[in-house]
C-alpha cells in the first residue's frame, strides 16, 4: 500500500513537471514571444491573456514583456542657452513597447524595460541640443502665452522618435511623451531670474494700482454726479414746499388781516427769534404766558395775547393752523405712488 502511494505521489509530481514544461501563462498586461531554438517567427507574439501550449524547453522559450507605459529619468545636466544664461534640465521619457517581436529582435541581450532604459540613455544624448534653440524667457515666464515649454518637449519627442526609427533594426518602442521635469538654475542665472521677477512683479503692481486708480476717479465721479441729481431734486422739492407754505401764510394773512392781536402775536415771533437767534436761555413765567397761545387765542384787551392762558377759550374764537383750500400740492417726481 505504501508503494502504491509513493508511486501515485511520484507519477503526480511527473505530470505536474510536465504541465509546467509545456505549459505557460499570458497576463492581461502582457504580451509574448515563443521563440523556437532562439529563432522568434512571424506568429511568435502572443497578445491573448490566459493559459497557452509551447514545446518542452530548450526547444520553446518565452519571453513576456509589460504593456504598461514606462518611464525613463534621465540624469541632470547643464545647459548653456543662447542668450547666455544656464539651465540644469533633467528630462523624462514615456516609453511603450509598440512592437514585441522587434523589441526582441534588437534588444534581446538586455534585461527588459530596465535593460532598455539604458539603451534609450545613450540615444539621448543628442537631444538636449533641442533645448539650446530656446532662449530662457521662453522656459519660464510669468506670461503663460509666451512660455514655449510644450512647443520644446514635443520637438524633442518627435526628433527622439524619429531617431529610434532609424535604428535597424527597429526597437519596436514609441516615445508616448517627453518632459523637462524640474528646470533647475545656476547661482547666476537665478540671481538674473530674481531681479527680473521683481521688475516684472513692480510693473503688474503699477499696472493694478494704476487701474485702480482709474476706478475709484470713474467711482468718485459718479457719485458726484448722482450726488448733484439728488441735491438738484431736493431743492427743487424744498422749493415747492416752501412756495406751498408762502402761499398758505399769505392766505392765512390776508384772512386775519384785520386781527390785532395776530399782529401782535407775529411780532412778538419776530422778536423771540430775534432773541434766541445765538443760543440764548430764556426763563419764562408760566402763568403770565402760556406756550400755547402759538395754536389758539380769544378776544381781549388789545396786545393781551397770553390772557386767555388757563382760561376756556370758546371754539369759535380759536386759531388753528391748516393749510388754505387753495395750496398748492407738491409735483411729485415720475413714478411716485405706482
């Protein structure tokens, strides 16, 4: 029974040598290539994600490469540009095998993408020739309509691209995107960069102080003008209330024109405000005058305006202050009262 056991164990492990022998698996994310005794076919790439058959190695060998996009950091180096300044440029590539089967064909000693990253370093060395046909103000300025950084990483992709397709054979790779990454200065050229950030910054200051200057005058203006419209109104309005109130004394006037005591009474008016005209304190006796002789007064001895002080007053004989039928009723501006 044990031998049957180790026997089944050991034709087991020979299956399971076998499957793993002529068996291999594709991911999702990658493609393929069989080669036959080191030779790789038209139809060696294989795209389809999942489990595939091959001969026993050394016969079938298989090599997977990723789909995704890869990334190439170069190392920094410096730059003179033509209008004399110096730049530090550190470029990164996007990179994709486009081609399997010429990826292996030409790059087949390196160890994947990692092994290509140093064969593509060597082609960029010709690249950072693009950078020196741009003058600095068009790397970095604070006006983004005159920055020319993406003008410049699309002419190096092109130019890298185009020089990989020259190589023969192909190396089956396509340069998605190329960029500047960080744009690093000299000690001089920062010095250079500092003062004309701070001349460029004083002008946007002038600039936003002069417009602001402009708005509060054009403000100011306005309000001015709208000032003057409500003054101009408002003596106009002074003006008809005043008229109203002339004519309602005049025709109060001309109806107690005989009245004595109204005389009287006007001029004692007349000098009270004559009197207190400059912050004057009067101290009166209540019951010789009474402060509200101003609304009503009856018949007595002539020039006795504050006699009926405390006294019944008959209704027919009192003075109260109306406006005449006749006023004249104030225009009231367009609109009023809709």
């Amino acid at each position: 029974m044990r031998r049957l056991s180790t026997a089944a164990l050991a034709i087991f492990i020979a299956l399971v040598f076998l499957l793993y022998m002529v068996l291999y698996t594709v991911s999702y994310n990658e493609t393929a290539v069989v080669t036959r005794f080191g030779q790789a076919g038209e139809n060696a790439v294989v795209t389809d994600a999942g489990l595939h058959f091959r001969l026993p190695w050394p016969i079938d060998r298989v090599q997977t490469y990723p789909k995704q996009i890869q990334v190439l950091q170069d190392y920094p180096e410096e730059i003179q540009l033509p209008d004399g300044n110096t730049v530090i440029v550190n470029m990164a590539v996007s990179w994709r095998i486009d081609n399997p089967l010429d990826f292996y064909r030409s790059l087949r000693t390196i160890d994947g993408p990692d092994g290509a990253n140093d064969a593509l370093r060597t082609q960029m060395s010709n690249l950072r020739s693009v950078v020196t046909q741009y003058r600095f103000d068009e790397l970095v300025n604070p006006d983004p309509s005159k920055v020319k950084m993406e003008e410049l990483e699309a002419q190096v992709r092109d130019q890298f691209q185009a020089q990989l397709d020259s190589i023969q054979p192909s190396y089956g790779i396509t340069i998605e995107k190329v960029s500047m990454g960080r744009l690093l200065y000299t000690e001089s050229t920062a010095a250079k960069v500092n003062e004309r950030m701070t001349a460029t910054q004083s002008a946007l200051a002038a600039t936003i102080r002069s417009e602001g200057s402009a708005q509060a005058g054009t403000i100011t203006s306005e309000a001015s003008t709208a000032s003057e419209i409500i003054l101009g109104f408002a003596q106009q309005v002074a003006v008809q209330i005043r008229t109203v109130g002339d004519l309602a004394v005049a025709e109060q006037m001309a109806r107690y024109a005989g009245n004595e005591d109204l005389a009287i009474f006007l001029r004692q008016i007349e000098a009270a405000e004559q009197i207190i005209r400059n912050r004057s304190t009067i101290i009166i006796d209540t019951s010789q005058i009474n402060p509200f002789n101003v609304y009503f007064w009856g018949p007595g001895e002539a020039g006795d305006i504050s006699r009926t002080g405390g006294q019944s007053v008959p209704a027919e004989s009192r003075l109260t202050p109306m406006l005449p039928e006749s006023a004249v009723t104030l225009d009231q501006p367009r609109g009023a009262g809709q």
